[in-house]
C-alpha cells in the first residue's frame, strides 16, 4: 500500500494524507532511480510495444488471481505496463 511504500522512498505519508498525491511522489521517485541507474526500459531494451498486451494478457490469465481478495484492474495494469515502455 502506499502508506507502506511512502516511507521506503523518504517521502512523509501523514495520518490523512491524500494518498493520491502521495503515490505521485512514489512514482516520481522511482523515476528519478531509474534514471540515476541509468537504467534502460523496454523499448531501449529491444522489446517490441506489443510485449506489453502479451504480458498483460499473461499476468491476467495466472490462476492464482482466484484466491486474491481483490485482483487488480488488468485493463489498468495493460495502460500502465504501455506508459512504462518508454519512460
């Protein structure tokens, strides 16, 4: 959850915090990691965009999502997996 990540990151999560904004800050930092890494994504890599649809569509159909309380928007997952290819 972000209230958990938040500290990880050095970024302050109040008790009331809009944690919307506060996810943002994770993102961001993550960002600026990956950067001071120098760390490739996944068109510098070589992948093809449609590796996104194809991984979405696999992480999707894992079996294991049946016992997960409340799985994830896969939809959601396959835009952001599409915004990530070449940040």
């Amino acid at each position: 959850s972000v209230k958990r990540l938040a500290p990880c990151f050095g970024i302050d999560c109040p008790e009331g915090a809009d944690l919307n904004i506060v996810g943002k800050k994770i993102v961001d930092r993550v960002d600026e990691i990956q950067k001071h890494c120098r760390m490739k994504n996944m068109k510098e890599l070589g992948l093809p965009e449609s590796f996104c649809d194809m991984a979405a569509a696999e992480i999707a159909k894992d079996k294991k999502w049946a016992i997960v309380p409340n799985p994830p928007d896969f939809e959601l997952l396959r835009q952001i997996i599409h915004e990530a290819y070449d940040c």
